[in-house]
C-alpha cells in the first residue's frame, strides 16, 4: 500500500515513530544511537541509526529526531554459514534448474538517494544476499513530479545500469494531489478527463525521461492499492473510467520508442472499498499482477489472510488464469506486531509461489532491519535470506542480544511524500524545543 493509503486505512503511513530512529540496532550486530545514517557496513560497531523513510506509499511523509541517547552496544551477531556454491561446470557456473530459482527479492528503504545508499547495508547484514529489486516512488503532489522531475531517478539509473540483471520497480501515481483527500465527485470527474485523454502527456514525459536515463525496462506499479479509500487514483468513484484510463497510460508510454516497460497491476490484498477484480484493465494492458500485502487486521491468522475474499490465494488463482507473473511490491508486518509465524508463513509462501520480485517495506513498524519493534520477525527474515544469490538456501537462526529501545521523546510530524524525499529524512517535534532535522 502506499503511504496514506495504508495509513488512512490503517494508520501505517502515518510518519514513523521515534522507534524508527532507532531501527538500525538491527542492521549490525551492535545497537546504534540516533543521529547519522548506519555505515557501509553495518555488521561493524557504530553509533548512528539510519533515517526512515516510508514508501511511496512511504516515500511521502517525513520526520526526523533530534540526538538520541545513546544505545548500548550488544554482541555481534555470530558470521552465518554461507549456502555451498554450485560446482562450476566447464562451459561456466552452474545455474538453479528452471523453477528453483529464489524470487528476485529487495526492499524499500527510501524514495530518493538513501534507498540506494542503505542497499548495501542491508545486504551486508543479510550476509552478502543480493538484493536483485530497487523499489522508488514518484511523488503523487503535482504533475511535475508524477514526469520524474529531473535529478529525482538519477542515482536509482545508475544503480540499475551497475547490473545487467536488476530489477527497478516505480511505482506512479496517476492523479496529482494523490494523497489529498479529494472527493469521490472530484475523483469521478478527474477519472473521466484521463480517460479522455487529458493527462496521456504527462506520463509520455515520464516515459521518455526513463528511456533517456537507460532504464527502458522499469516495471510501472501504476495506480497501487486502486481498491481502496486513501488515493486520488483511485477506482470505486468510477471503474469504467479508471480502466479506459489506466489503458490510454499504458498505450501513451508504450508508445515512446526504445521502451521495454512492464506494468504492474497491485491492489491491496482483500475486498477494501471495490473488489479490485472490478477494475482490472484487461490483459493487453497488464503484464505482472502484483498484490500490497500486510499482517493485518489485528487478530487474522495467515491462513485467513490466504482465504479471505480477494486475498493471497484468489490473487494467485486470478494470475494464474490470465497468464501472468504475480508479485508482491509491497508486503511486511503490522496490526500484529513483531509476528515470527507471520515472517516465516509469508516467505514459504513467497518461495512457493514464485513472484515475478517482491519488495518487503522496511520501516517501522512493518519492517525488519530498520525497525528494533520486531527482533523475532527481523531474525527469521535473517536466517531465511541470508546468503541468498538466487539459489534456494534454507540457514540457521541467527541469535543476539538486542539493544533495549529508548524513545526520544520526539513526535513525528506527516509533510508530505516530496518534502521527505527533498529533505531526504523525516521530521519531528519536541514538546520543548523547536522541530529537528536529522
């Protein structure tokens, strides 16, 4: 979901709290005080704690902590036995038999330049995994935006060019004030005017800035989470004109010469406002069927969350159906807390169903390696990924004190997706001091 998205309908968009300042006691193997983003490498002894940012979905709000005190260190985490390499054949590397392969797997850590930079850490702390799947936002304020304002993808193109095998996901609002509160009448009438055409130039603009910037494959998650409340792109008001829409998109940046884009069709998981079957675009418009997924509401067990109408098992059945890869963009804790049966249920049953990529959101409190709320999720996530380089490898639990978490006091403030990704960290408040930056 994206940030408002999930947060109107289930407060998770709010900005991060305090805790989050903190998240990095789980990105080494010794605590961090708030301040300063985590280091290279962060199973190395350090005193900063990496600022949080939410997607897209958390790209948008921002809060930042003023100087924490510091955490007490706590024991490195014990170095993780490495899955045995493939014995090389003489023509080259073995591969895993088709079928076998780990999904491609990454998460999102930040909108604008931090998402790149704490990349390497985490797969540092993941024992040198690959993380195949960079995951952005544009921001849904204005049009100019929604174009990939110039500058905004740059260090997200360089990083997708290092490899030839990299996967970068962007997921595109299709309305601007996207997380504004606007009216299902207004909702209805600006559906209407993009099915006549009226915005197919600004998303050609955005085609042709990712072509130019040698990122003609990016996968567009364009118009997430359409079966619910929070955004303006929205479908209930009116699905008719949300399809014809998202097709004259599709059409405008397929059109572009030089692109290769693959567009992703992601509701939340569950019925929400519409049945997200009711504004599913058709096949010649899709490519991936993708699917937000959370632990939640408080109290559902997985296998409800699997069951459910319109959940992870009517996804896959749908998919299935219409020919398409699936994929989970967004997906991680959140209604029931640091839940280890959750992390554990959810990647079997991502290593089952083979998604085309998924991208966990890591930030409190659904996250694992920037979230110090969830020591036994982030240690099954751990012991599960660890090593992984697109070979099945199952590893053992890594163990480890962790830091007691301290609040600083300090309540976050919501700004808004672009003034987070512009100031690149998120902001607060103190009952006795003017707001912070960090």
């Amino acid at each position: 979901m994206v940030l408002q998205n999930r947060r109107a309908r289930t407060g998770r968009l709010t900005v991060v709290s305090a805790a989050v300042a903190l998240s990095a006691a789980l990105a080494s193997g010794a605590g961090f005080a708030a301040g300063t983003p985590p280091s290279a490498d962060p199973s190395a002894p350090t005193t900063a704690a990496p600022a949080q940012t939410g997607p897209g979905v958390t790209a948008s709000a921002a809060s930042s902590s003023p100087q924490a005190p510091a955490v007490n260190p706590v024991p490195s985490l014990p170095e993780l036995p490495q899955p045995t390499p493939p014995t090389p054949s003489a023509t080259g590397p073995t591969k895993p038999a088709p079928g076998q392969e780990s999904p491609a797997f990454g998460a999102f850590l930040n909108s604008g330049t931090q998402g790149v930079v704490r990349m390497k850490g985490l797969s540092n702390w993941l024992g040198g995994a690959e993380l195949r799947v960079g995951h952005s936002y544009l921001p849904g304020d204005r049009w100019s935006n929604i174009e990939g304002a110039p500058g905004f993808l740059d260090v997200w193109a360089r990083w997708r060019r290092a490899k030839d095998d990299r996967l970068f996901v962007l997921n595109v609002p299709m309305l601007e004030r996207n997380e504004a509160g606007v009216s299902d009448a207004e909702v209805r009438r600006l559906l209407r005017q993009g099915a006549a055409g009226h915005f197919d130039h600004h998303f050609r603009t955005l085609a042709e800035r990712l072509v130019a910037l040698s990122m003609p494959d990016t996968i567009l998650v364009l118009g997430w989470e359409m079966n619910g409340t929070t955004y303006t792109h929205r479908c209930g008001p009116d699905p008719e004109a949300w399809k014809t829409y998202w097709n004259n998109i599709v059409t405008t940046m397929r059109s572009v010469p030089g692109q290769r884009f693959r567009f992703d069709f992601t509701p939340s998981r569950g019925r929400d406002a519409i049945p997200w079957t009711q504004c599913f675009p058709g096949d010649g418009s899709v490519d991936i069927i993708g699917m937000d997924t959370y632990d939640q509401p408080q109290g559902m067990p997985f296998d409800e969350q699997v069951n459910e109408p319109y959940g992870l098992q009517a996804h896959v059945d749908f998919a299935k159906s219409h020919n398409k890869p699936i994929s989970y963009p967004e997906w991680g804790l959140f209604r029931n807390g640091d839940n280890d049966e959750y992390m554990r249920r959810m990647l079997a049953w991502i290593d089952a169903h083979k998604p085309l990529y998924n991208t966990l959101t890591d930030y409190c409190p659904h996250g694992v390696w920037q979230c110090p709320a969830n020591p036994g999720s982030s240690r099954v996530y751990r012991s599960v990924l660890s090593g992984r380089t697109g070979e099945p490898a199952t590893l053992p639990l890594p163990t480890a004190l962790l830091a007691p978490w301290r609040s600083t006091g300090c309540s976050p403030l919501r700004l808004g997706d672009w003034v987070e990704s512009w100031l690149g960290r998120k902001a607060c408040s103190r009952p006795d001091r003017w707001p912070w930056t960090r």
